[in-house]
C-alpha cells in the first residue's frame, strides 16, 4: 500500500499533476524485486489546478458508489 501511495504522491507532486483516474489491481505491475509500478495511463489526466474532475472515468466495478450516483 505505501509503495501505491509513494507514486500517487509522485504523480501529484509535479506544478503540472498527473491524475491516473484508473488505479486498480489489473493497472499495477511487479517488478522483478516485488516493487510496484503504475501502469496504463490511457485515462490519466494534466491538471494545474486542484479542481475536480466532472467526467465518470476508469472501470465502473471499481467507482465508489457516491461517483456512480453522480454525488
């Protein structure tokens, strides 16, 4: 879990950030020390600014329900 967190915080750390808007277990890979890497970022968004994304992006299974109904 830290390792997942450690390369969100990577990818929120640039002036310009990087949102994935797709992490779930099919988008995380291992290396060959057991280290995990973000992959596919086919959804991912560049932001400048921290406002919210009003598009219903990544795998509908994976949505928390409040992001499904719309809230």
């Amino acid at each position: 879990m830290f390792q997942i967190i450690s390369a969100v915080n990577y990818l929120h750390s640039f002036e310009t950030q990087v949102l994935h808007r797709d992490i779930k277990l099919e988008n995380m890979l291992l290396d060959e020390k057991e280290n995990i890497k973000l992959a596919d970022f086919g959804c991912a968004n560049l932001v400048q600014s921290k406002s919210y994304r009003s598009t219903k992006l990544g795998t509908l299974a994976y949505m928390a329900p409040e992001i499904v109904k719309g809230q």
